[in-house]
C-alpha cells in the first residue's frame, strides 16, 4: 500500500447523524502535496531529491445540505488548503470533490465547470484585499450576475444589486460608493454580497472574520447565520478558532499537519472531545459551556509539514504519547462520544479516563 493510501482517513459520513438529509458536499481522501524543491541544479550540487510539503493528507468528510461543516486547526494545518481544493482553485493530487453528486474531477472545460462554480462560492479573510478598489461597490457585486449571464437588463441589475446590499444590512445607496469608504466589517458585508449575487448554494468562508473586531466578528457570524437560514444555504467554515466555529457549527472537523484528527457534531465536540489535540484547542479557549474549567494556553508549536513526525504527527506535543504512537499512524475510528470519528491510539485503547486527562493537565 502506498503511503498516500495508508494514510487516507475512512469514509466519514454524516447520514448517521441526519438521516434523510442529502450530502451536498462529499470530500473523500483528499490530497495535495506542494513540491517545493530548489531548482534541479542546486538539488544536484546538493545530491538531494525533491521536498514535498504534504498540506492535505486523505481528508474526508461529508456536509448535510443546509448545514455547516467547521474546520478548525492552527495555521498551517492545511485548512485553507481544503478550502481551496473544494472550490477548485487548486486540484488535488490525490482524492475527490463530489458536489451534488457531481465529481469536481470531470469538470474538464470552462463551459462545464460555469454552472457549478455559480452553485459554490467562496468568502475570504481579508476583505480589505478581496475588493477591488478602483471599483464602485455596485460594479463589484453585480460583478458574478454579469459574468454568469443571470441577468441582461441594466436596471435588472441595478435592482438586484440593492437587494443584496440589503440582504447583508447595507443600503441600496451604499453601491455608489468605493471599498474605501467603508469598516472592516462593512467590507466583509459586501464580500458577502457579491458572493451570494449568482444565486450560490454552497459557500466556503474561509476565516472570514478573522481580520475583524470581536464585536465585529459577532454580527457577521449573526448575518451568515441568518443568510443560511433565509436561503437554506450550506456552509464550509474555515478556523483556527473554536470560539469562533461554536456559534456556527453544526458539525466540526479538527485538523492537525494535514490530516483530520477528529470530527463530530459541534455538541459532541464541545462537550465530549475525544482526540487530545480537541482537547487542547478547547482548553485554550473561553468557558463556553460554563463548566467552570480553568483556561489553558495551546503548548508547542505546530513541526514543519516537509518532516512531519512519524507515527501520530501529534506524539511530540502529546501528554499521553507512547511507543506505539511514535510508530505508528493511528487508524480512523468511531467515536465514543457519538455518530463522529477519531485518530487516536490512546482512544481506541480506552486509556483517556477522565482522571489521566485532569492528572496530565495538572488538575490534580
Ligand atoms: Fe496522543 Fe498517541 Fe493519541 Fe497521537 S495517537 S494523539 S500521540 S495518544
């Protein structure tokens, strides 16, 4: 088996948790490797191979229509280059996208990937780089209704222009004027206006409101939810932050140096993590279920993705690591705290008492 194969995660599904309700979207083994390599003659004064940066690594997961899926993880866990992959900026090197039943892989020409890529959109972090400038605001989102032929008539335009400014709580007006004129915050509305004007079902965020204020944050993360809501739309949300995803999630995945350690529904997860890294991140963050646990800062830093650890990536950072951790990669297995699952040995052979965790969190 290659090492590619050996690593791949089993076919995670959310049909369990939701029966009856249709996967939108179906991500299977996804894979992409960046070669980052110096040119050949250095490699050949040096005698070396090429490098390889494993940045995704047989990711799978599945998302209910009308729900959101949350990938969280620190930076350079390979999150956004899920994202990325989902939407087809980049093409996997091994893996699939399945979008409604449709593989992303048999999209060969423009002409058959435009109807898709209307379907599925994608929110940005920095809404200060996603806007073009010398652009007014209404050029900008009737930018996708122009380029997907959804509408010919200028007034037709012009009208559904100021609908979608409404619809994320801008005026009609506010299409005369530039980006610069406007918050952070007011930004992203418009990001996301331009993003909804083809009519999208599916909608990757990545971090989209990383950039902004807290108080900021929380009024957009009430807008998306509100959208979906309106518009039954379905969500990817991109995160390294949990508190963030707790509001939005109906299901997360967590990500450790390109492989998914972890996933489950967003109660499951909150309440009853499972992997330690899970842990890790939740102790990190605010009380949010106001068990009256104490807040633990993330300990060490993230190895380098081109020399990932043996066996599990996550054994240098792990309280509970052994021999066999060090060796070997831990397969996917179901969850014990749900319909969700798990990559972790010390899970699997039920060594995670509550009294091991509190004791290696120094709680006792
Ligand atoms: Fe820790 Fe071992 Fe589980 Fe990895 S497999 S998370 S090192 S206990």
């Amino acid at each position: 088996m290659s090492d590619l194969a050996e690593s791949r995660t089993g076919p995670a599904g959310t049909e369990a948790l939701e029966p009856g309700v249709r996967p939108l979207v179906e991500v299977t083994g996804l894979t992409k490797h960046f070669d980052v390599s110096p040119p050949w003659l250095t490699r050949a004064v040096r005698g070396e191979g090429r490098t390889k940066v494993r940045a995704v690594d047989g990711v799978s997961f599945k998302i209910p229509a009308g729900r959101t899926f949350s990938l969280v993880g620190e930076s350079g866990c390979g999150k956004s280059t899920v994202a990325r992959l989902v939407v087809g900026l980049y093409s996997p090197t091994q893996g699939e996208v399945v979008f409604d039943g449709i593989s992303m892989a048999n999209l060969k020409s423009r002409r058959q990937m435009a109807p898709v890529r209307r379907r599925l959109q994608m929110i940005f972090q920095d809404p200060f780089a996603s806007l073009n400038p010398r652009w007014r605001v209404a050029d900008i989102v009737a930018e996708p209704i122009r380029a997907h032929g959804l509408l010919d008539d200028r007034q037709a335009v012009q009208r559904r222009v100021g609908e979608l400014l409404e619809q994320v709580r801008l005026s009609a007006r506010d299409g005369e004027k530039f980006p610069h004129e406007f918050s952070g915050g007011q930004r992203q509305r418009i990001s996301i206006a331009r993003a909804l004007a083809s009519n999208p079902e599916f909608l990757v965020c990545d971090e989209p409101t990383s950039a902004l204020d807290v108080s900021v944050q929380a009024q957009i993360l009430n807008l998306m939810k509100d959208l979906q809501r309106e518009l039954g739309l379905t969500y990817l949300f991109i995160s390294h932050d949990l508190a963030v995803v707790y509001h939005i999630s109906d299901y997360v995945g967590v990500m450790y140096l390109g492989r998914l350690v972890e996933w489950g529904s967003a109660s499951d997860i909150f309440r009853r993590p499972q992997h330690p890294y899970t842990r890790m991140l939740l102790d990190a963050i605010p009380d949010l279920e106001m068990s009256g646990r104490q807040r633990i800062p993330v300990a060490g830093e993230v190895p380098s993705p081109i020399h990932p650890p043996s066996g599990c990536h996550f054994h240098p950072r792990c309280p509970f690591a052994n021999e066999r951790c060090r060796l070997e990669e831990p397969p996917t297995i179901p969850s014990p705290a749900g319909d969700g699952e798990v990559r972790c040995h010390a899970v699997e052979e039920r060594r995670l008492t509550e009294e091991v965790v509190q004791q290696a969190l120094g709680r006792e």
